[in-house]
C-alpha cells in the first residue's frame, strides 16, 4: 500500500508540474502575438471611431500591468489561475473571463467525454467480438464500418443530418438548446430540452472516436490472443468467453484506459467546426471565436489551459485506475 500511496503522489507531482509547464508555454503564446492587449483593445476602441494616441496606449498598459516583467507577469496570472480559479478579464470584450465561460466549457467537456463514453461502450465489446470471431462476414462488416468512420470527416456528416433533418421534418436541428431556454436559469425542464439537442453532437463527434477505438480495441486482441501465455492457459484447460476476458481481453484494456487523454484532445479538437456548423453556443464556437476572429488570446489561453487540465486530470485518474485493474502494472507498482 505504500508503493502504491507513493506512486500516486508522484503522478499527482508531475501533473501539476505538467499544467505549470502548459501555463508558461499558454501564456508564453499570448504574449507572442504582435501587439499586446492594451493595442489590440484600443486598436479595436479606434475602429470604433475613438481617437487613440500613445499616451492612451501607455496609460492602458500600466492599468493592465504590461508595464512589469515577463515573469512577474506570468507568475501573477499562473497564481490567480491555480488558487482562485481566476482567468482575469477578456482582451477584447473587456468582460471577466470566468462569467464568459459561464457553463460553457462544462458543457463542451461534457460533450466531449460523453462521446468517448458512447465510443468505447460499443467499441470495446465491439472490438473484442470482431477479434475473437471467425465469421469472414462479421469482420469484414464491422471493418466497412470503422473505415467509413475514419474516412468521413465529422463536419461532413454533421451537414449531412442537417440537409436531411430539414428536408424531412423541417428543422436544422442546430443549436444546444430551444429558444425559450437558451438563457434560463437551470431547471429540470431545460435540462430535458439541453438533452434533446445534445445528442446530435454527442453521436457526430462520437462517430469517428467509435470507429478508431474499434480498430484499436481489435488490433490488441489479436495481437493478445497471439502470446505464449494464452496457449499455455488454453492447455490448463481455458477456453470461450472465461479465458476471453480473463487474459487477453483484460490485458488489452490497458493501452485503451491509458489513451483516454488524448483521446479527450482529439475530440475537443474536432468540436470547433462542429459547434459552428451545428451553431453550438459553448467552449469549442468560443474558442474558435476567440481565435479565428477576435484575437482575444486571454480568452483562447483560458479555454486552452482548462482543455490541458482536463487531459492532465484524465491521465492521472486513468493512471490510478490502470495501476489498479492491470495485475501487471498492479505488481510493480505495488509489490507482490
């Protein structure tokens, strides 16, 4: 048990020496851009028709402390962001970054990990069925399928729905909510109304994660199902669905729970041109916005940052878990 507290403890250090990393690499990005943020806001003040000079643009910096070093700076914004929780104000909007959020990153990550979760409920069984079948028919179908999730892109069968959605029942079947909940407070109702648009992008996002996890899944099962250790166990008398998830299946599941992360990355990476096709009003059209339009690095930073801490939490639950479930990761990281 000692091996183990241990072993927690130092992946629980190296994941917050990983985020203090990310936020020095974040902010290091930020600050690259040509023009701080008081030029990029009175740049944005002069297109309005206010007439700017050099003694505005100087006074703006002090006021927003661009006057300090570098490091001052980022130890400043990475200490507000770690024990308040604070990401301080919006470069362009000039509005608190926390309340500009609002809920919205919870809902893109919880888009997110609820495709995963839809992805490796079917992928992993799925998976495991195609690996150890003989049926040509089977396998050949379930191998169709994966490769047209791989080859259509999300944004194409997100078009597609739609076109079908409003010639057949003449609605888009866009957005995360109706109209007379998109700003309501939260209630059972709107949650059943979230719910009902939610899916969409769930099942869209979830399309190709399905399909690249039920090619991985299978590929560790045959190559598994290859190693000495299950033909010694098929002549101790081991066959069907006991040796099938006692040995190669659970093995196998390792790589799956430790790619988790990335897995949560490559989604998210794919939620930008679907939110603005689907006209998603949450973290991943926010972050686009912010990125493609705006130029509001403060905002991009922030939804960059809390997207990193989620994978890095991910990875750290999933390292615990792993060192759990997996008797060989199990031995060595407890003893015995």
């Amino acid at each position: 048990m000692a091996q183990f507290i241990q072993f927690a403890l130092t992946r629980a250090g190296m994941a917050i020496v990983t985020l203090l990393m990310v936020s020095l690499i974040v902010f290091s990005l930020m600050e690259m851009v040509p023009g701080n943020c008081a030029e990029r806001y009175l740049a944005f003040k002069n297109t309005q028709g206010s007439q700017i000079t050099v003694a505005d643009i100087e006074a703006e910096e002090k006021r927003l402390g661009l006057d300090r070093p570098f490091l001052v700076r980022w130890g400043s914004w990475v200490g507000n962001v770690f024990f308040k929780g604070d990401f301080g104000d919006s470069c362009i909007l000039r509005l608190n970054i926390n309340q500009l959020l609002g809920d919205k990153f919870l809902l893109s990550l919880g888009i997110c990990l609820t495709s995963l979760l839809f992805a490796y409920l079917i992928a992993i069984p799925v998976g495991i069925i195609s690996a150890a079948s003989k049926s040509a028919w089977l396998n050949g179908s379930l191998r169709f399928i994966s490769y047209l999730g791989l080859a259509m892109p999300n944004f194409l069968l997100a078009l597609m729905i739609m076109l079908f959605s409003t010639v057949m029942f003449g609605d888009s079947m866009t957005g995360l909510f109706s109209k007379e909940y998109r700003d309501a407070e939260w209630s059972f109702d709107r949650v059943k109304d979230f719910l009902s648009h939610a899916w969409l992008p769930v099942f869209i996002l979830g399309w190709s994660a399905t399909a690249f996890a039920l090619q991985t899944v299978r590929a560790l099962m045959l190559d598994e199902t290859g190693k000495l250790y299950i033909t010694a166990a098929k002549a101790r008398g081991l066959f069907g669905r006991k040796l099938l998830w006692r040995y190669p299946a659970r093995h196998a599941l390792g790589p799956i729970i430790n790619s988790l992360g990335f897995d949560l990355n490559r989604v998210f990476n794919e939620l930008p041109i679907v939110a603005v096709i689907l006209t998603l009003t949450e973290a991943g059209a926010l972050l686009l916005e912010s990125l493609a339009r705006s130029n509001d690095q403060q905002l991009a930073g922030a939804i960059i940052f809390l997207l990193t801490a989620s994978i890095v939490t991910l990875n750290f639950v999933t390292d615990i878990a792993l060192a759990i479930i997996d008797p060989r990761v199990r031995k060595s990281v407890m003893g015995g």
